[in-house]
C-alpha cells in the first residue's frame, strides 16, 4: 500500500536537532546522517546502506532547508528482504510509514515536507536480519525503485500482435492432447481459429503469479474473462461451443512479479469436467464414480484425512433431527482447510473456511434425516501430482433431540 501525505510543516512544530555536523538522535536513539547535506539543494539523492537484526531498527537522519520539498523515501533490499520504512520527527512521531510498493516488497513513501530535520527507520518484515539500500530524495532526482511493469490487458483487435497458440486451427489440434504455451510475467496475447464449433477449456497455471486471462473475438469484443477459478489460477470453461473465427487470449499476472505462466487448451468433455467439480469439491459425486468414505457417526467421532490436493470426500446417513458440528484442523502443519457438505439431492446445505479468525474451518448446521457427502478441501494446496500430502484433522460433534 502507498501512503500518501502531504505536510506543511515549519522548523518551529519540529523538536530541532544538533548541528548536523553533531550525532543526531531520533526518537531518543542514535541516528545515522545520510549526509551532511541539504536534501532540498542536494545535486543527487542521498543514499545509505543499513542493516537490521533481531535487535536492531536502524535510523537515519536528513535535513531539508527549503520552505516545502516533495520527497520520495525508498529502502532496496540487497538480496532476499522485506523492508518497510517509517518516517517521523526527532522526537518520534510517525509522519508516515509504507510496506510493499512498485510491485515489489520494498517500500516508497511520497510526501512533501517543510524545512527541518527527518528521521527514517528501516523495519525488517519476517526475517529480522536484512540489508537495504536507503534513499532520500526529491520527486525532481531518479527514484531508487523502478516503476513496476503494466500488465494490463488490452482489447486484442487484429491491430495488436500475438503468437499463435497452435499451428492450424485449434480444433484440429485439441485430439492429440492437450495444447500447452509457456508464457512469462508480462503481457502475453496468443492467438488460434476454430474451424468448427468446438467445446474448449483455456487455462491459466502459475506457481508465482495470479494469473488474469480475457478472451477476445477476431474483431477484438471480449468474449470471457476469469480470474482466480481455480485458486489463483484462472480458467474459461466453454461447454456451449466456441463458434468458428479467430480469437484472442489475453494473458497476464494481475500485479508484477517473477515466474511464468503455463497457458493450455483442451477440449472439453462433460465427463472430464464432472470429474473436475468432484474434485475441486464443487458437487458430491455419484455413488461409485469417485472415491468416498463412508463414516458410521453413531461410533466415529473423528478421522484423519491425508490431502492429496483433490477434495477428499466422506459420506453418513442421519436417521434422526440432528445438529451436528464438524471441526477440521490442519493449521499447524500449513493447511488452510475448507469444508462443503451436500445432501442426498446435491445440494449445499453449508460451508465454511477460516473459523475463529485462523485457517481451520469449521460447520455447525441442522440437519434432517437423510444421506450427505462432505469434501473436505485444503485451499493452500496446489493440485498437482507428486506435492506433499498434508493430514487434515476430522472431529464430529452430533447432538440429537431427547424425546
């Protein structure tokens, strides 16, 4: 977040600190010069290296002498880092403070301030021991943190380039398998035609990113767009065939950043897309077509469930009223999990992630007598074969009414 603040401030509403040329204390601590210079007449922007750990939030100090200057603060951490950076007068008080900005994990703060003298602290975020490039300089002299990247997508009319996604019409190609392109952290347009109405998925798969996808016609009218279907990965399903054209795909990760983007086409069946929901928890499986345990809660009261990545279904039958509480625990071990129960019919009948302000989930809902499947999801966990299986932690709570 960039905090913006614009202050007015005369040498007589700040506590005055010694002659530069003196040690300068900020909030009652030592602090650093960055230089012995007016930043205001500075010719280049003032510039420190500091070093943090788990005891030490250095300071630094600088002095403006022109009646108001617009300043941009920045730390640059020197390898791995997370720097924030807190500005305020030498007694203390906090005139702003900024984390993760230009779309990375260093700060910037812009603000415009009076003659006087300034104090900055660099604060580590996570691991406490840090080095970072410090800068104080005017909005007029090079910034120290590059401007973050546009990854805007654009309407993709026939002016605007693209790679081609397939050789040949896609459809020709989706019977083969699957059509896979290895897209990197920037915009991308990828381009393909149908020859025919054809049923397609278009996906976007990132370890990294967040990726954002939008579909456009060959005269460049958005079709569809998704972000965030599957986790932060997104996806456009066209079950009602895509007419035959042209089109183009529009792919990008909604903020900057480093890694890449695996975007892929194909064809979409119904029974390839039932499987999907099931899962991904969307919908309760049918008898024998997906994997369920069946719990007996009259003598069950908890189970472990080992998370695979694909929702892990349980089934029970209720003969009486109930209200039944289910806890999932798993948050000790990274799990945020997430729970969805379904009755006999198909439908929701509750779900929950994140109880309690933590990532462990809970449901605590009435029932009636019937047959319900519950999926039991870890919304953390990537899908994908060969990742670490997690335990999610099962307790039932039923209670029935005496008569």
């Amino acid at each position: 977040m960039r905090l913006l603040l614009s202050l007015s401030l005369g040498a007589a509403s700040l506590m005055a600190l010694p002659l530069h040329a003196q040690e300068p204390l900020c909030a009652g601590e030592p602090a650093e010069w960055l230089a012995e210079a007016d930043l205001s007449a500075a010719d280049a922007p003032l510039q420190v290296e500091g070093r943090t750990d788990a005891a030490t939030r250095p300071w630094f100090a600088f002095r403006t002498e022109a009646e108001t200057t617009s300043l941009r603060l920045e730390p640059e951490a020197v390898g791995a880092g997370d720097p924030s950076l807190v500005l305020a007068t030498p007694d203390g008080e906090v005139l702003a403070e900024n984390d993760d900005a230009a779309g990375t994990l260093n700060s910037r703060i812009e603000t415009s301030v009076g003659p006087g003298t300034y104090c900055l602290r660099l604060v580590p975020v996570g691991e406490p021991v840090m080095t970072a490039r410090v800068q104080a300089g005017r909005a007029d002299q090079p910034a120290l943190l590059a401007e973050p990247a546009d990854t805007s997508i654009v309407a993709c009319g026939p002016e605007i380039g693209g790679t081609p996604l397939a050789e040949g019409p896609l459809d020709a190609a989706l019977p083969a398998g699957k059509v896979e392109h290895q897209a990197g952290a920037g915009v991308e347009y990828l381009r393909f035609s149908l020859a025919a109405p054809t049923s397609v998925t278009l996906r976007a798969v990132s370890e990294g990113l967040d990726p954002h996808v939008k579909l456009y016609d060959g005269a460049g009218a958005l079709v569809a767009e998704n972000d965030d279907a599957d986790g932060l990965n997104s996806r456009l399903d066209f079950l009602t065939p895509l007419e035959a054209g042209d089109y183009c795909l529009g792919v990008a990760p909604l903020s900057p950043g480093e890694g890449s983007i695996t975007v892929s086409a194909e064809a979409l069946d119904r029974a390839g897309f039932l499987r999907t929901a099931w899962r991904k928890g969307e919908m309760p499986p049918p008898e024998g077509e997906w994997p369920v345990q069946v719990l007996d809660l009259a003598k069950v009261r908890d189970t472990v469930v080992l998370h695979d990545g694909a929702a892990q279904w349980l089934g029970f039958a209720l003969e009486r009223p109930s209200v039944l509480v289910v806890d999932a625990y798993g948050q000790a071990v990274g799990v945020d999990s997430k729970l969805a129960l379904f009755g006999a019919a198909g439908q929701l009948v509750a779900e929950n992630d994140d109880a309690d302000g933590g990532t462990d989930a809970q449901l605590l809902v009435r029932l009636e007598p019937g047959q319900y499947r519950l999926a039991v999801m870890d919304v953390n966990r990537l899908d994908q074969p060969g990742a670490p299986i997690r335990p999610i932690g099962l307790v039932f709570e039923r209670y029935e009414r005496v008569e």
